[in-house]
C-alpha cells in the first residue's frame, strides 16, 4: 500500500499520573527530532492538583512545521475515556493504540483502525505498570516502521541518572511493545517515518524556555514571581538557572511582593523581571504605576489565560490585550511586545531589557498557554549579533565629576541620566509621588505638566524604533491575515493549505502593540483586496486597536474564546468562506464546532 511519509500528527491521552508529558516530550518527540525530523508538542492538562484527563499532541514533519493539525492520525489511549474523547478527532484511516485486555474500544468509526496491545502484561513482564508508556510507543514505532536504534538511545538518555537496570527494563518493554505489533499486525498503517538530514541539530524548546534563554543572554539578574499558570514554568526555567548564571530568584508571597521587589532590584541597577497572569498581574497594577512613575526599568512577562477572575487556570487565550494597555490609574506609555514563536520569544526578550533600560519605563511581554507551554524544534539561536544597550545609566566616573545632579532632568528626548544608589555627587530620589526633576514631591500645575510630558516624550521616540515585521506572502494576494500573537503558526500553516487550494494569502503581524504601528497596519489594510483580524477573544480586541489607531476597521473577523488555540484547518476553512462571501463576516469558532449562527 502506498503511504504518507513524514507528515505524522500523533496523540498519547490518559489520566493524569500516567506519565503523558514525560511519554510524548522525552520520548517520542525527541526520538522524531533526533532523527532530523520536525516537531511541534502541545499539551492539554486540567487545573487538578490530581485526577483529571491530559493529552499531548506531536506532530512530525520533514518540512518546517508551525503548529498541530485539527485532525491527529494515532492515538494512543491509555484509559477507556480517551478513545471516547478523542477518537472522533482521528483522521480517515487513523489508528488507535489501547490495552483491550484493560479497556474497549467501541463506538469508533469503521475506517479506524485498532490495535490493541497488552501494555499492562508487556510493562509488567519488563519490571513494572509505569512503563506501559515505553510500550505504547514500542508499538508506535512499530506501526511506523520507525528506526527502534534512536528511540532507544534516547531511552538510555532519559534514564541514565537511574541507573543501568533501569535503562535495561525500558528497553525491553519498548522492545516488546515493538515486536507485538510486527509480530500479530499487518504492516497496513497508512503512515511511516524515516529519518532525514534536515531537521538536525536544532534544539526543542516551548516559548517560555526560550524567553528565558533571552532574558539570561539580556542579563537579568532578578526574577520574581508568585506561581500562578501559565507563568509557572517561568519562575521554574529562572530557577532551574540560578546558581549557573548568577541569578537572584524569589518566589513571593504574592504578586504585589513579586512586582515591588522587582522594582527594587531594578532601582539597584539590576537588570529585573517579574511574570504572571491576568489575576496576578491584577494585584501588580498599583505597582506597575510605581515603575512608571519612578522612571524604573521593568520587564514584566504577562502569560494570559482565560477569565475573568480565576477563570480557565490551564487553557489559552487573547483577552488580556486591552488590560495591558491601559492598567494602573491615569495615564503612562508602557511597550508591549507579543512575540509569536519560540525565536521572538528569546530575540524580543533581550530588546525588551534593552528597551527599559533606554527609555526607562516598563515593558511588557505578553505570552498564553500556548506560546509558552508548547514546543517547537528550532535553529539554534545567533546570538553573536546582541547588544546589551543601558541607555543613559551613569557610571561611577561620570558621577564623581558632577557638581548637580537631577534624576528626573527635563531633556528633549525625556529620558534622564539615571544613577544607582550609592554612587558619589548622583543621589536618586524617588518616590510614587508627582516630583520635580530632583525627585521631591510638587504638586504645581506648571511641574506636573513638565514631568507628565517629559514621560510621554520618550513614548515617541520609542514608536520611530519600534518596526513591525514585514508581511509575510506575496503581494496581490487574494485575502490579507492580520494579527498578534501565539496565532502566528497556525496562520502559517494555514496559508499553506490555502496555497494548495490556489487561493493566495499574506499576513501582517503586529509585533509591538504600544506603541501601535498605525502606518505600517493602515498600509496594508489599504492595499488588502479582502482583510482578515484573527484572535483569540471575543471581541476584537485588535481591531478595536485598529478603529482606534487608524480610523479604519476590518470588517472581517475570524474570533475563538473556548480556552483552546486554533487550528490550521479552523482557519483556513474561516478564509475559504469569507472570501466566497458578498458582504462582511464575523466567524466565531470552538473546538467543538460553529458558535456563530448563519
């Protein structure tokens, strides 16, 4: 039979304990990327400090991949609620992988195929249940016609630092799990991997992993953060590099520590972080005025869930955009930056350091779930290129010279000689209070108008740097995608399937947010034969920008809020159907389906 080589969507779904992550990430999807192919991973988890049901999605290519399909060609079902969850979501000719000995497997639809493998007898024959995973993806390979050499040096990496014996028995069971199916099934899998030159050497990484390698290359000496997901793994990818890069890491007793300490660190002349939520971030508002206010570098990563309050404390989500914008009381220019994969998310992190400290104001980076939880295989980062740029920080040969200093000094480009405590003749004052340029506490009408317009002129020299990538696709094309964000891969993706359909897309992504890049999206939008604005969020939040911004709205909407990403296939199909329509069109999408009604 003639089968699809090396374009493979793979899913591993079960309770949570059963090891899914360390399966589908440690495992399979380091033995795809070892052997030159492309991934991308994804997960999905309940906000349960035990129970509830996980699945992992990894798709594998030998092209570029961007994101994961609608659509998933295994799944391997480690309890009976699996297949019923997902066994819908196969594509024709799709497998299933289950214990028949432990669960059925009824109910799925006739082109699917099942193979039921004893995962529990074959685990517990190696040594022991907990590795029923190694024997499922034993069986996966095997399906594949994969090479079981990788995996298992993979296995004897995974394992090494528990010991021979270990490394041993789940060899074995993967061994076993693999001689199974060659032994009791037809070699009719629709699907086969082979290994490839062109995806090696490049490391596998989420978005949140490689915000932090920028923020260690960009010299950040302070993070401080209360756990809040998805900014978790944040606080633990700063952690976990504390002691090797010379780092100060606190885990607060809350976010208004967290922001407040950050701020001290970077009042000290330390190069500070904080991350968090959209409830966390609620409780930093107040103190993100401070840094303001005091003119203090700060970056804050904003990785957005749903709400509001608690909300969805586990899913994806677009909805924090207008909070970002216009959080804390009155009015201040903050950047904010919305990386949309893996490489922005370390390159923007380091501009984001170097944009604080050159305007001396706060940034923002804002994240979700699905940037900065999933993983993508990626060409090692160049970082020969970076500058650490301080701006106008005094060193202790400039300040022992000076007979006056003013930390808040009126200069055309608003941005102050900034000093540190400590330094000789540069004494900063500072305080949440309106000030003068020496930092005391006034209250004239004529000193609040200097201060509130020197803080606003740094805003317009940050917008004249600030440039927006270029649009991605050809020009003339039969429908312009605009957005921000984690969508950027799927829309990639997307506007390939489009390609095969002979429909032509290209795509603006708004990079910086504030300040907005009116004249680069109001070009584009102009030059559109049919523009699109697809987001995570109910309400446009992007467009509303636009209106704003530009005076100009795009009709065309393509909006999903369910707590999941979307996919490749929403939409492209989204596109297909406005193009083919006469008048402007909203498409609300969910996993399970159209919300919007015809």
């Amino acid at each position: 039979m003639s089968k699809t080589l090396n374009d493979f969507s793979w899913k591993v779904a079960g309770e949570a304990g059963h090891g899914i992550l360390n399966a589908g990430l440690s495992m399979f999807a380091k033995t795809c990327l070892r052997s030159g192919l492309n991934v991308f991973a994804t997960a999905e988890y309940p906000s349960l400090i035990r129970g509830g049901h996980n699945n992992l999605d990894v798709r594998v290519s030998d092209k570029e991949v961007h994101s994961h399909n609608r659509h998933t060609d295994m799944l391997v079902a480690l309890n009976e609620e699996s297949v019923g969850k997902h066994a819908h979501k196969l594509s024709k000719g799709g497998a299933i992988i289950y214990d028949g000995e432990k669960i059925k497997a009824g109910g799925v639809r006739p082109d699917v195929k099942l193979y039921s493998v004893p995962l529990f007898t074959i685990a517990n024959d190696a040594g022991g249940q907990i590795m029923r995973n190694t024997v499922a993806i034993g069986a996966t390979m095997a399906l594949l016609n994969f090479d079981m050499f990788v995996f298992e040096s993979v296995i004897s990496d995974n394992f090494k630092k528990k010991g021979d014996a270990v490394i041993a028995a789940n060899i074995k069971a993967a061994r076993a799990g693999y001689d199974y199916v060659k032994k009791n099934y037809k070699d009719d899998f629709a699907h086969e991997l082979k290994g490839s030159e062109k995806g090696k050497g490049k490391m596998f990484l989420s978005g949140h992993e490689a915000l932090v390698a920028g923020a260690i290359k960009a010299g950040c000496k302070f993070y401080s953060a209360y756990p809040m997901t998805p900014a978790s793994s944040l606080l633990g990818g700063m952690s976990a590099n504390e002691q090797k890069f010379n780092i100060v890491v606190k885990q607060t007793e809350d976010e208004i520590s967290a922001i407040n300490m950050a701020i001290g660190a970077s009042y000290a002349g330390a190069r500070a972080m904080t991350g968090t939520s959209g409830g966390g971030f609620s409780l930093m508002a107040e103190g993100f005025g401070l840094a303001a206010m005091t003119e203090t570098p700060l970056v804050v990563v904003e990785s957005q869930r749903p709400g509001p309050a608690t909300g969805m404390a586990t899913h994806s989500g677009q909805a924090d955009l207008r909070f970002m914008l216009h959080a804390s009381t009155d009015e201040f220019p903050r950047i904010v930056i919305a990386p949309g994969d893996v490489e922005q998310c370390f390159y923007e992190t380091i501009k984001a350091f170097n944009l604080a400290d050159k305007y001396q104001m706060p940034v923002i980076i804002m994240t979700d779930k699905f940037l900065g939880e999933s993983y993508w295989s990626a060409e090692e980062f160049d970082s020969s290129s970076v500058k650490i740029e301080r701006g106008k920080m005094l060193s202790d040969k400039e300040t022992t010279v000076l007979s006056e200093y003013s930390r808040y000094k009126v200069t055309p480009d608003g941005v102050s000689p900034r000093s540190v405590p400590g330094q000789k003749n540069a004494t900063f004052v500072a305080s949440s209070y309106e000030h003068d340029e020496h930092g005391f506490e006034r209250e004239e009408e004529e000193v609040r108008v200097a201060m509130h317009n020197k803080r606003f002129r740094k805003f317009s020299f940050a917008a004249k740097e600030l440039k927006n990538p270029p649009v991605v696709g050809g020009k003339n094309a039969d429908v312009t995608i605009i957005a921000w964000g984690s969508t950027k891969g799927q829309i990639l993706e997307a506007m390939t399937l489009l390609k095969a359909k002979k429909i032509s897309a290209n795509y603006q992504q708004v990079l910086y947010l504030s300040p907005f890049p009116s004249e680069d999206v109001m070009k584009v939008i102009k030059g559109a034969k049919k523009a699109i604005v697809i987001e995570n969020n109910k309400t446009s939040q992007l467009n509303s920008l636009i209106r704003e911004h530009c005076l100009l709205s795009v009709d065309n909407k393509i909006l999903k809020y369910d707590g999941r990403p979307f996919s490749p296939q929403d939409i492209a199909e989204s596109v297909e159907e406005i193009i083919k329509s006469k008048s402007p069109k909203t498409i609300e999408l969910a996993t399970f389906g159209r919300i919007d009604k015809e």
